[in-house]
C-alpha cells in the first residue's frame, strides 16, 4: 500500500500521482492521478476494456506508423530503453508471448506486475556473467497464460533444454491423441 500523500503535495512535488488511502466509486483503494483525480485501476480497467476493442486498429497503425518512420521509431524505442530497461523489457517480454500464443495474455494482464521478473534476469545476467531468462512455468505451447502466477527466471541454457522437452511433449500429446502411438 503506497503512503498518503495530498494531490496539493503530490503536485508541488511534481508526482504523477497521490494517495488518499479512501476507497474509489468502484472500491478500489489506489492512487489518483494528480492530472485529473481518477483512480489509477479504474482507469487500468477501463483502458483494458478499451484497448480488447481496439486492439486490432491500435496495433495496425503503430505497424504504419512504424513502416513509414522506422529511424524515429527506433529512436524512441532506444529512449523508452534507456529510461526503464524493467518495464520495457517487460513489455517486450510480453508482446513475443503474444506473438507465440495470442491467446496467451489475460484481459485484465498488468505489464508492472511482471517487471519484478525482468529485473531479476537482468540482475542475474549482469552479476553472474550468465545470460537469465523469464520463462513461462507451463509453456504458452501447452496453454500456459503470460502472467506473473506463470513467470520464473531460468538461465538460457535451462530454459533451452526446457524448450527441447516441451516441444517432445507436445509431439507425444499430439499422436496420443490422434490414437497413433497407443499399443
Ligand atoms: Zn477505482
């Protein structure tokens, strides 16, 4: 639970957010943005509303967007990189998860809970010399969810072997169920 500060303070300080400790309308006790007093998960709740009904055009024209300017794209990716390495991590984390399984991100998925794990990879790579990665308890290709409840940090080398298993698994599943290998 954050520590309650004023909007007025909040302000002066130049945070983007405060905290009443006084539940929302909808009952959530969060912080408030200092911009425009909303509570900061109704409007996570609203924007992932939102964002499921638009995800398609949304994704469309930043893939425009992108085609038509890749220098400046890339400019301000390497920023976003710089600024918080966690977060877009996480969010790059996320996208390849997309990627592999699309079903794979819940609606209600919050990119921040899943830093923690970013973090760690990094910090190990960087304090043991081994390369670390977030790996998904149970694989996306056997209906695993990108969540933090399914997130660990492996070192690439486990994670490989990991991988080698679970396509195995998946072949032994498939011809199970077609019939194919039951004596
Ligand atoms: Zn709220």
């Amino acid at each position: 639970m954050p520590s309650v500060i004023s909007r007025s303070t909040a302000k002066a300080a130049g945070l983007q957010y405060y905290f009443t400790g006084k539940v929302c309308k909808r009952g959530h006790v969060a912080e408030r943005f200092v911009s425009n007093t909303s509570c900061i998960e109704c409007h996570r709740v609203h924007h992932a509303v939102w964002y499921k009904r638009n995800s398609e055009k949304v994704r469309a024209k930043s893939a425009a967007r992108h085609r038509a300017n890749p220098e400046k794209r890339r400019a301000i990716d390497a920023a976003r990189k710089r600024r918080n390495p966690d977060l877009f991590a996480a969010k790059a984390g996320r996208d390849a998860a997309r990627r592999r399984a699309p079903d794979c991100v819940p609606s209600d998925f919050n990119v921040r809970d899943t830093i923690p794990f970013y973090r760690e990879a990094r910090h190990l790579a960087r304090t043991t010399g081994i390369p670390h990665e977030v790996d998904h308890i149970i694989a996306l290709i056997l209906g695993g969810k990108h969540e933090a409840s399914n997130l660990r940090v492996i070192s690439r080398a486990e994670n490989l072997r990991k991988a080698a298993d679970e396509r195995e698994e998946l072949v032994r599943s498939r011809s199970s169920t077609q019939g194919g290998n039951v004596p």
